[in-house]
C-alpha cells in the first residue's frame, strides 16, 4: 500500500545537452537520449563513485571511443582512482594524504 504522506515530490529536472564523445552528435533531453550508451569505470571501492567515460550515440561510436582510451587507461584509471580516494578522505575531515 502506498502512503501517499510520505510520496516525494521532486522538482522536475532541466533539459541539458547530451555529447557523442566520438562524434560529437548532440541532443537534449532531461535523461540520456534512447538508445545511447554510457560507459564507467568503477574503481572497486564502494566509497568512491564510478567515473564516466562519456555518452556514445550508438554502439560503433562507443567501441570508437572507448578504444581511444583502452592503450592510457590503466595509468589514468589508477591516477584517477588514487586522487578520488584522497579527495574522499579529505572531505571527511581527515586531512590525512
């Protein structure tokens, strides 16, 4: 049964530009556009966010895209996942590095 009391009411969101990272095609929309892809990587620290690799609008632009990146990701990856992790403990109030 649902408690109508307790039902949220959000604010609606606002339209924004999606960007094909390999194309450059262009929609707007409130959530991504059907039919396109977003790509992620997960550090594997439930703590810390996955970081996104972008919006593709459609499979051939995706594998483009992400294959641009395959040959630099691990030393970006692991960077990137080094800075999320010390900003995460830095904003916890740690200070610690």
């Amino acid at each position: 049964m649902i408690d109508h009391h307790r039902v949220e009411h959000r604010t609606p969101r606002t339209p924004r530009t999606y960007f094909c990272n390999t194309c450059g095609h262009t929609e707007q929309g409130v959530v991504p556009p059907h039919g396109w892809f977003t790509a992620s990587r997960h550090s594997g620290l439930p703590e810390i966010r996955p970081g996104s690799l972008g919006y593709f609008c459609s499979p051939e632009c995706m594998i483009g895209g992400l294959g641009n990146t395959l040959p630099i990701e691990p030393e970006i990856g692991n960077a990137l996942t080094m800075l999320a992790s010390h900003m995460m403990r830095f904003e916890k109030g740690s200070g610690r590095s």
